[in-house]
C-alpha cells in the first residue's frame, strides 16, 4: 500500500498579468486529515485551491493524488480524480440568519398570518440534515460556516468529522480562529503568494497565527523545537 499524501501540490505558480498570485507553492494532504489554508484577502489561498479543484489553469507545478501525477485542466477533471468543492457563499441578505435566507420570499405563516419562525427552523434543520453529500476522495471547503448561525455552524462541524472518520481529506479555507483550531489537524499561512509555513495547529495558539497572517513570518519558537527534535532524533 502507498504511503503517499493523498494531495500533494508542488511547485505551483500562477500569474494574472504582472501579479504572481502563486508562487512555488508546496502543500500536502493526508487522507482523513483537515488542513486549513490561512491568509489575508489577496493570499493566495483561494486561487490554490482553484487550480486544485480545476477553475484555474495551472501556470506551473503538478498535482500528485495518491502518488500519481494528475492532469487537472478543467473542474470535470477534478471531480473525476474525487475532488469536490463547497464554495464560498455568503447568505442573500447578510442581516439576516440562515434560516431567514433559505426562506426569504416564500416565509411560513401561522394560521395569524405572523411569520412561523419555529416551522422554518424545523424544516431547515430537515434540509441540512439530508444534506449527505458522497465525497469520496477531497473536499475543499471556502468558509463553510460564513454567515450560519450557532446551530448551523455545528452541523458542518459534525459533517468535517464524519468526513474524515471516513478517510476523506479536507483543504479548509476560513478566516475563523475557533473553526481553524476546532477542525484542522495542520495549518498553511500564506501571504503575498508563498506558503510562510505549515504546522501542527496543536502546536500553535491562535496569537501566533494571527502574527503569521499579518507578519508574513514563521514561528520561531515552533521552528526551533522541531530543530531540537531533529537533533535528539539524530543523537
């Protein structure tokens, strides 16, 4: 059996025009893994993903899935390798809750023509509850739990660890701390492009990362305990 990474990106670049959105990227995924790929707007974290999941043509680099080099040219070519993604979709109108949104315009009505606020919830909850979709390979999600409430965000919480109890990989894109550090087993930084480092989010606390993000530099008391490691491993 191969012990290679489910996903592995190497060398990935992309340009539009003069502005190198992606820049020798290296990233892995392990099945039954969640890695979260963090940044500022402008990262670079959603283009990866992109390229990955077949939207954008890649510049230059490749794309390994379970060892074997994968040509990915369009978003049919990533669904056939068993990549799928959820993007990023924000509710219809932000001041209002999921629930309000999935019924927005078709509102239930007591037999008092007032908003039916508990039937709605009830048979949102029947909608997210059937919601089972069969990834079998990788998933990329793009800020799933943007714009859901409590309820809402817990449920695709218990989604991302059913999914990996059954060996499914997951590339997690969010701005969310308590997501990131609740979800992901490893953590990717970028900015300006380049990956600033990829770490154990256990080894982390969230101040660190958010120095990352917004620092642009590793974590040099996580880089000098791995040298330390390395070094009794070697002795």
């Amino acid at each position: 059996m191969s012990n290679a990474p489910l996903v592995e990106i190497v060398g990935m670049h992309k340009a539009f025009g003069g502005v190198h959105a992606v820049s020798d990227v290296n990233l892995a995924l392990d099945a039954g893994e969640v890695v979260a790929v963090l940044g500022h707007n402008g990262a670079g974290k959603s283009t990866l993903m992109k390229m990955l999941a077949g939207a954008y043509p890649i510049d230059r680099g490749e794309i390994r899935i379970a060892g074997e080099l994968a040509h990915i040219a369009n978003p049919a070519d990533s669904q056939a390798l068993g990549i799928e993604t959820i993007h990023q979709t924000l509710a219809l109108a932000d001041n209002l809750d999921a629930v309000a949104n999935l019924f927005l315009g078709r509102e239930l009505m007591t037999r008092w023509n007032t908003m039916d606020d508990y039937a709605m919830e009830a048979a949102a909850r029947d909608v997210f509850a059937q919601l089972n979709p069969n990834f079998r390979n990788i998933l990329i999600m793009d800020e799933p739990c943007a714009a859901l409430g409590p309820e809402e965000t817990r449920m695709v919480h218990d989604l991302v660890r059913r999914l990996k109890a059954r060996g499914v990989g997951v590339f997690l894109i969010s701005h969310d701390m308590p997501d990131v550090f609740a979800l992901s087993d490893r953590l990717a930084v970028m900015k300006n492009g380049r990956v600033i480092g990829t770490y154990r989010t256990a080894d982390l606390t969230e101040d660190e990362v958010l120095g990352m993000i917004i620092g642009g530099k590793p974590v040099t008391r996580v880089a000098q305990q791995h040298r330390m490691l390395t070094a009794e491993a070697g002795s």
